[in-house]
C-alpha cells in the first residue's frame, strides 16, 4: 500500500496573511516528499475562504517548483466548472511543467452552495452526466484533432495544445455511489473515495462496489483504488483532543455548505451545529477514534493495516482540518518516519532528498 496526502488551504479570519497559508502548503508538500509519500493532491473550491482553490495548476505548479519526484495531483477538479479544451490543455500544459509528475483526479462537485455561482444553478447531483461527458472528450483531445457535439459542450475540430507530457496521464474519479463505480471502473479510471467520518463499513461498502465494478468490466489491468480518511498522528497526551476539537470545529462549516442553510459572509461559512444534525453521533469522541485515523504511531500502523488487508492501493492522508500548521507537520513527520516505514516492501528504503 502506498500513501498520498490532501492538502486544503484555508483562512479563519481576515487578519491572516494568505501568502503564509501558501507558505504552510509548500513546506507541507515537501514534508511530503521526503517522508516517502507517492502523492500530494490539493482540491478546487471558489469563494470559500475554508477551502481555497481557485487554481489547482496554479498551485501544483509552485510545488513542482520546490519539489523533485513526489507526483502532484488534483483532488479534484469539478467537471461542471471546466469546458474539456481548457481542463485538457491546462492539465497537459501541467504535466509538461511538472516532468510529467500530473495525478489528474476529477469530481462532479460537492455544494450547491458552488454550483450556484460557478455552474449557474445547476442541481449539484447534475454533476456526475458532466463528468460522463468530459473525462473522455478531455482524453481525446490529448490524441489529436477531435469534434464533439454533446449534451454540454459542442465544438469544431480542434486538439489539446500541448499535450501530456506523459504517454498516459492517471486519472481518477471521485465515486460514492455505483453508478460512479461502474462507469468510472468500465473505463479503466482509478477511484477515490471517501468515507468522510462515517465509520469503517462504509469505506467496506465503496470497496465492494469497486470490486463489483472490476469483475462486471472485464477489463484485463485493475485500476487502481484510493481511499481518504482524517488523519493525525500523535505522541503527545492530549493528540486526540486536538484532533477531535479541530474536526468537530471545521465540519461545522462544512455541514452548513452541504446542507445550504447557513451563510457565508465575505468569504467565510458560518458554523453549523453538528450535535443538531441526523448524522450527530459520527462526531462523538468515540467514534472518532475508532473511525478515523487518529492515534500514537503504533495505533495508527494497526488500522491501516486493515485498509491495507482490504486492498487499498493508495490510502490518503487527508491533513486539512483545522490543526494547528505546528500540529499539522509534526503529525505529518511523526506519520512518515514512524507509520510508512511499516508498509515498505522487504528490501525498499526511502529515498532522501538531496
């Protein structure tokens, strides 16, 4: 099993300073690299100050530019939002930056709240017809000359300029539900998913409906399947309290953007009560815990050793949610050192950056 890590940008109040949060992004990527982690994503989102991603590229190509091998992925683009000639030559334009180092993952959108003002109101479930249609055109275009009359998008004959630099970008496809499943796996994509806080069945029923997807394919080479969880690694007695209380804190604004019954002021979501919501008991301490991937070092090995047991490919560590930046690398250096270590193969030694 191999390991990648979610990057989120993020500001709590005006007073700080955005070129800081950039700041705390990149030394977290390379963090990354030197921890031997095989990716590092970062996400798009528009007009929330809590998750930052007007510009994935842009972002993934200053960490190109302080990194050296770690692969550099989008988690994700938002179908809806590009039209398949702009996300085909930015993302090749990407690779041939990077030396060819792109994990092109692609969604169909999380909120409403988003799709309102980038999508025109469009029912954010819409998202997953726009997904079918432009994955495919996007990879047609980095062939060569390609027309396309579809349902969303309709143009002459035209081609990706550039193309990838790589003879085959990785894409992988945001999926939870089977449809997602079955198409994405039918076309040979990678999945990503994502069991938010909910507990480690949920995570066993995506990778059923992977599996299910595989053998209904027929396909001779396996995609490959990634799943993310909440994670902080701890050597300090009060390490759950911390992550607990920060997760608790951050879902409160991320529950009021799924569930659209809150505001957003100048950029900043208002909190909503967790404890006043159906899914409530997710967020007990408890079952935290025992959900997600918080614990000592050794705590740690012996959960993801099920994940690993389950046949995930890629766990990703998902490291935006509301620690402290101090807290954030320290977990981070504590997960590389002492967590990855336990999943290398007989005879594999990381490498260090030189």
């Amino acid at each position: 099993m191999k390991f990648s890590v979610s990057l989120t940008l993020d500001r709590r109040s005006d007073a700080e300073d955005m070129r800081g949060v950039i700041r705390h992004t990149l030394e977290m990527a390379q963090l990354a690299e030197q921890a031997g982690f095989e990716i590092v994503w970062v996400g798009e989102h528009h007009t929330i100050e809590a998750n930052i991603g007007p510009a994935p590229f842009q972002m993934l190509t200053q960490m190109a530019e302080h990194t050296d091998r770690i692969r550099l992925g989008t988690a994700c683009v938002v179908a809806p939002y590009w039209h398949p000639i702009k996300l085909a030559g930015e993302a090749a334009f990407f690779d041939q930056l990077s030396g060819g180092r792109l994990e092109l993952g692609i969604g169909r959108g999380a909120y409403q709240y988003e799709f309102d003002r980038m999508a025109g109101g469009v029912p954010q479930k819409q998202g997953f017809a726009y997904m079918q249609e432009l994955v495919p055109v996007m990879e047609a275009l980095w062939a060569g000359d390609y027309a396309h009359e579809g349902g969303y998008w309709s143009f002459p004959t035209s081609t990706s300029v550039p193309k990838p630099l790589q003879g085959k970008v990785p894409i992988w496809i945001a999926a939870r539900d089977p449809a997602s499943y079955n198409w994405a796996v039918a076309q040979g994509y990678n999945i990503h998913s994502w069991a938010i806080t909910r507990p480690f069945s949920e995570f066993l029923a995506y990778r059923q409906r992977f599996e299910d997807a595989f053998a209904a394919s027929k396909l001779a080479r396996r995609p490959r399947f990634m799943t993310m969880r909440h994670t902080h690694v701890y050597d300090r007695p009060d390490g759950l309290k911390l992550a607990v209380d920060a997760l608790i804190d951050r879902s409160g604004l991320f529950e009021n953007l799924f569930k659209t019954d809150g505001g957003v002021v100048n950029g900043f979501p208002l909190s909503h009560d967790v404890f006043s919501s159906s899914n409530s008991e997710e967020y007990a301490t408890e079952n935290l815990r025992e959900n997600l991937i918080f614990g000592s070092p050794g705590e740690v090995v012996a959960k993801l050793k099920l994940y690993e047991a389950a046949g995930v490919d890629n766990f990703c560590y998902y490291a935006g949610f509301g620690l402290s930046r101090e807290e954030q690398k320290r977990s981070l250096e504590l997960f590389g050192r002492e967590v990855i270590p336990a999943f290398e193969e007989a005879g594999e030694s990381r490498r260090e950056v030189g």
